[in-house]
C-alpha cells in the first residue's frame, strides 16, 4: 500500500496529535525490488516523487532531498502477481539495461559468497563502502552543469525521437520527455570522459538504455518475432549523425 512506501500519519496519545512516520521513500537512494509487484496506488505515489522529488500525505507536501534516485528492478509481466508499469511511470527513469545470466565464472563466484552463508549478512559484511562523499557527489553534478550540447547534437537527437514515431514497428514512440533525458544523459557521459560538450558517439552509446523501456512495439512486429531493442537499432543506424 502507499502508506508503506510513503509513510503514515499515527495520533500520538502522550502529545494529544498526529505525528508523522516516515516510510522508506525518504531517503537518497530508493532501492525498488520488483517494482511491477506493487499495486497501482503505490505506483501512482511513487510517480510524483520521481517526478516532482515531493510526497503527498494526507494533503501535506513533503520535499524529498534533491538528490532522491529510484533504482528498481523488474520481473517478467507475464509472470502472476504483477502489475504492469504505467508508461507514464517508465518514462521516468532514466535507463532500463537488461541483465542477461551470469557467466560460468561469475555464476561461481556468487554461489561460493552466497551459498554456504546463514541469515542475512550486513552490506559491510560485502565489503561495501562509500566510494564519494556527498560533498564531492556534488562537485560531479556542477561539472556536468559545464557541459553543453551543441545545436547539430540536439537535433540528431529529435531526429532518432521523432523518427521512433514514424516507424511503422512501433506503436508508441519516444516522448519529448525521452529526448531532454537522453540529451542530460550524454552530458553527464561526456564529463565522465573529461568533455565539456556532446559528440555523437554519447547519444549512440545512451539512446537504446534510454528509449527501450519507453516505446512499445507493434503487433506485426512482434508476429514477425522483431524485438524493441532490434527495431531501435536499426533508428539510431539509420538516423544521419552530425559530421
């Protein structure tokens, strides 16, 4: 139920008044494990704070921290107990990257830390540690603030948008909301590579993460076995990158 996620308001019987009892969702990081398995209230309360940073309760307004992230994973919709994600909801996260099996090697690895392990370890017990402060988080966020995308760059980019409208593949394209999330995302790339501005290998790299959870595929191409992340592809390598 939202309440869970959100928090709810208890009477408080010593001060003779409702006090607020924050639920999960205040915090930095959301960690969101099989999303599609909470029922639409819930996914409705989640849309407003990945979208405005802000929760309702009880017709108060609370503002999360700047920095609030959702970083959830999904099962299979056609398995049972699952709710399908409003596209309205998917159009809000960033990326969607798919985790194929592990490797032999990898799959060994995680069988010999997690199998002969009993009850539930700390994540310092992983060996999980900070890797930034929030101070130099911070500083990383101004850098790509620096970085600025070119007027050729940002029409390459509504080209591949608009083009996933025009494909007869899709039933639905990417939105206006998708080409200003992968415009940010290709800032934020090249500052990691020590750019301040966008080259057309940034979109090419970020554009399938960034579309595939957000378009949806035609009925003739799924009885021609086509999948969104082929019909995709084919857009980005079709569409003329700037020189």
């Amino acid at each position: 139920m939202p309440g869970d996620v959100l928090g709810t308001n208890l009477f408080n019987f010593q001060s003779n008044e409702f006090t607020l009892t924050k639920g999960p969702i205040f915090t930095d990081i959301l960690l969101a494990d099989e999303i599609n398995r909470t029922p639409p209230k819930t996914q409705a309360a989640l849309l407003e704070a990945m979208q405005e940073r802000r929760v309702t309760i009880d017709g108060d307004t609370y503002t999360l921290n700047p920095r609030f992230t959702v970083i959830a994973t999904q099962t299979p919709i056609e398995q049972q107990g699952t709710y399908p994600l409003p596209e309205a909801q998917l159009d809000r996260f960033l990326f969607k990257h798919v985790l194929a099996y592990p490797s032999r090697e990898e799959e060994l690895a995680i069988v010999s830390g997690h199998g002969n392990r009993s009850g539930m370890k700390t994540a310092e017990a992983f060996g999980v540690e900070a890797a930034v402060t929030a101070e130099e988080l911070t500083d990383a966020v101004e850098s790509v603030s620096q970085v600025r995308v070119q007027d050729d760059i940002v029409a390459y980019i509504v080209d591949i948008i608009r083009a996933s409208r025009e494909t007869p593949a899709l039933t639905v394209g990417a939105s206006p909301r998708a080409a200003a999330a992968l415009a940010a995302a290709t800032r934020a790339r090249a500052a990691l590579d020590g750019r301040d501005y966008v080259v057309p290998d940034d979109v090419k790299h970020l554009a399938l993460p960034a579309l595939r959870h957000r378009v949806i595929l035609s009925p003739a191409a799924e009885i021609e076995g086509r999948t969104t992340d082929e019909t995709l592809t084919t857009i980005i390598e079709q569409t003329a990158a700037p020189r």
